[in-house]
C-alpha cells in the first residue's frame, strides 16, 4: 500500500507538471509567432541609427531572419459608436520575419497586399467596435484627444480595416493593430516610440542574441535591448511561480504517503522486536540495524517512483492521444490542453520521492537501533 500510494502521487505530479509545461509551451510559441524576437529602442525616443550589417554581424548571420523599422503607439478606433483602445505597430510588412507572422496570422485573407495601408486589426478588437474588413473606422491620436485651442473638436482621421488577425492570444487580439511603419509614422506624429525589431531562426536563443547585442552596444548609451521573454515577464514569472506551487501542492500527495511509510515500518520494528534484539546478539550493529531500516524507505520510494513514472507518462500518452483534457466552449485557444512531459522534471519527481521516503524511514529506523535486546530477550 505504500508503494502504491508513492506511485499514485508521482503520476499525479507528473501529469500536473506536464499540463503546465504544455500550457509554456504553447503560450511562448503563440507570442514568438505574434512578436519580434529581439526589440532595440532608445530611452530618449528617438529614431534608432543602428546599420542592419552590424546588427548582424553582433547576433551572428546564420541566427538572424529578418531585420526591419518599427514604430510603437497608442490610439483610439471609433466605428459606428463603439469606441476602443489599441496599441498600434508601424511595422515593415514585406520584411522575411514580419510579413511571414502576419501572414500566418491573418483571417479569411489570401495574402496581404503589396503598399495596402489599410489597418490589420486584432479579430476581437474588430468584435468590439463591429468592424469587418472594408469598413472604414476613425481613429483619434492621444495627441488629439488633448484639449485644442477653442474648444475644437479632435481631429479624426479616416481609415479602412483592410484585413483582421488572429494570434489564439486574447490579450493580443483585443489590445494590437497593424500598419505600415511609413503610415504609422505620419499618424502618430512625433508620439510613438521607434526602433529596431530582429527575428531570429530560433526564437529560444532570444536571451543568448540579446546578451551579444549588449555586450557590443555602449552599455552607458540610450540604446536598449529587451527580447521576448523580457518583454512578458510578468506573465512568464506568473506561469513559473504557478508551476512551483503545484509542485509543492502536489508532492503532498507523496508527503502523506510518507507519513503511510512511518506508521508501517514502525509496525515493522514493533513487530520484529524479537528478531532485531537476536541479530544485535549475533553482532549487528546499531548502524547496521539502522540501515536495514533506511533502506526499507529507499526502495519503497524508489520502486514506487518507477511505477509512477512509468504510469504518468503512459496516462499523459493517453490524454495527447485521445484528448481526454477538452476545453469547452472558446475559453482557450486550443481544443484540449497541451502536455509535454520533459526528463527534468521526471529526474526532480525521483529525487524528491525517494528523499520524502527516506526521511519518512529515518525516524523507525532510529527507534529500531535504540532497542535493548538484553531487555527485548528477556521479556520473550
């Protein structure tokens, strides 16, 4: 029964465990496919005056994608009444890396259109000002919103939903829109904050590239270089903090199983009195005796974190191959929960199982060495 209650809480933490990566996982591989890997802005908001050669050449030529302009603002979309807040990227949309995003991205769209300078907007940002493509929204620049001279009103500016996109990130779909870095530029006027944006073959060398970049820019200069991760932070420092609590959570499950192993193997000791104060007699030591013990709760937790093993990764198998885990309904963007199951956190499940039943043996095992076979015998 120990070893079975051992096993039953390393599946479980395992699949837990799993989830969560699975959920990282996707999520990282949606914002890589939505943002640029690597952004360089300046802290004044001026222009960036970086050669694209030399970026490449402090990245490496055999990392980099794409290299291209972009500037970044906010504005308010009206349509038909319903108004809406949105942050707006000038970007270059004929550049290897950026048009190759906004192409997987787009719905009910063929292709984006060679100079369009229409807007792409977010699919539930259109939801909620009820703007389909080829509807013409009005858009208002923080600069105009700013009380003018007279009492005039702002100034709004005419522009056409030209196609709607989709990146399966809700934060991203209802906040982000897209147009030319050139219109951006002129739209914003003076108000939004240029710079650099680098794609990379492997978005998860981002930190490694973006370390380079630091280390051959001036480190007392304006410049500043912040790649993905660093730009979402919070909500991978969220997931991470997440993941460590479920950990502890779940290894309760082997906490109580060890406690299981306590009362057993103090039965044991009960039990065996007799045995243990003939071996003492017979020139057992009390480290010895001790150890019988110990090793007691090293192969239960040992034997059972096999099995448990073995048992969460064909139960996580089973749920990727039949989709047991569904999501109802729109609440995700993905039909069943990701899972990916990865030999660190097997390796720190084992350790941690078979340490927890360890110290859950160390205490009878103490017990057991202190006996007086003298005492023992005598009382037989």
């Amino acid at each position: 029964m120990s070893v079975a209650g051992v096993a039953a809480g390393v599946m479980l933490l395992l699949v837990v465990m799993a989830v969560l990566n699975g959920l990282a996982d996707d999520l990282k591989a949606r914002i890589t496919k939505t943002e640029s890997h690597i952004r360089i802005t300046r802290d004044d908001g001026l222009p960036v005056e970086m050669d694209p050669a030399s970026i490449i050449a402090l990245c490496r030529p055999d990392r980099v994608t794409g290299i291209a302009r972009f500037v970044q603002g906010e504005l308010l979309i009206i349509h038909h009444g319903r108004t809406a807040g949105a942050v707006l990227y000038g970007v270059d949309m004929e550049s290897p890396g950026r048009g190759e995003q906004l192409h997987s991205m787009l719905e009910k769209a063929r292709g984006l259109d060679s100079g369009s300078h229409g807007l792409i907007l977010g699919g539930l940002l259109a939801q909620r000002i009820w703007a389909i493509p080829g509807d013409t929204v009005l858009i208002a620049t923080p600069k105009e919103l700013m009380p003018r001279p007279g009492g005039r009103p702002p100034r709004l500016i005419r522009r056409v939903v030209d196609r709607t996109f989709s990146s399966g990130l809700p934060d991203f779909d209802t906040s982000l829109a897209f147009l030319p870095v050139d219109e951006a530029t002129l739209l914003l006027e003076g108000q939004a904050t240029p710079g650099v944006e680098v794609w990379l073959r492997d978005p998860a060398q981002a930190p490694l590239v973006a370390r380079a970049l630091k280390a051959g820019i001036d480190p007392s200069g304006p410049l500043r270089v912040r790649h993905w991760g660093e730009l979402n932070r919070s909500l991978f420092d969220a997931l991470r903090i997440e993941k460590l609590a479920m950990f502890a959570v779940m290894a309760l499950v082997i906490l109580i199983a060890g406690f299981n192993i306590t009362g057993g193997i103090l039965r044991n000791v009960v039990a065996r009195r007799a045995e243990i104060a003939m071996l003492m007699t017979m020139g057992c030591t009390r480290t010895m005796i001790m150890g019988v013990f110990v090793l007691e709760g090293v192969l239960i937790g040992a034997v059972g974190a096999i099995l448990g093993s073995g048992a969460g990764m064909g139960l996580g198998a089973a749920i990727e191959r039949f989709g047991i885990l569904r999501i109802p309904g729109d609440l995700m963007p993905f039909d069943a929960l990701p899972l990916a199951m990865r030999m660190g956190d097997l390796a720190w499940v084992v350790f941690a199982t078979v340490l927890i039943t360890t110290v859950s043996a160390a205490y009878p095992a103490y017990r057991a060495s202190r006996m007086d076979p003298v005492a023992i015998l005598r009382d037989l």
